[in-house]
C-alpha cells in the first residue's frame, strides 16, 4: 500500500516479521504500510519497518519488522 504500490512474495513470515520479494527497492528504515492476502483470501492489514533490504537477481528481497496493525484501506483514501 506504502510507500509504494506493487505486489510482493512472502519468502518468510512470523508473528514479528516478514520477508519479502519485489520489484521496487525499500531502505532500511522506512515505514511500510501493508495489505496482506492470506491463502484463504483473507486480508490483513499491518504497519512494518524496513530493517534490511538486498538485490538478489532483478528484484529486491526485504527483511520487514511488523510494528502495528492498522485500519483497512478504502478507496476513499486516495
């Protein structure tokens, strides 16, 4: 959702952190805000900080601390 828009793998999740697989580069340190699609379709909405990011190939694969949940997005937030 932010600080940018794109579609993620998760790699690796816990209940404290997730390890992600995208596109776009994230710096350490930024506060990502997430929606997260469960394999049961279910979604979850979580604020995570940034705490290590590396290119492996052509995407970037980010290490991400879950600080919060927050509320769901709606499109009149655009």
């Amino acid at each position: 959702m932010s600080p940018i828009q794109g579609i993620a793998s998760a790699l690796n999740v816990s209940g404290t952190g997730i390890q992600l697989s995208l596109d776009d580069w994230l710096s350490a340190g930024k506060l990502c805000d997430l929606r997260i699609t469960t394999h049961t379709g279910r979604m979850i909405y979580k604020r995570a900080r940034v705490i290590w990011t590396r290119r492996v190939g052509e995407r970037c694969v980010s290490g991400l601390e879950v600080v919060g949940s927050i509320a769901p997005h709606t499109p009149d937030d655009d």
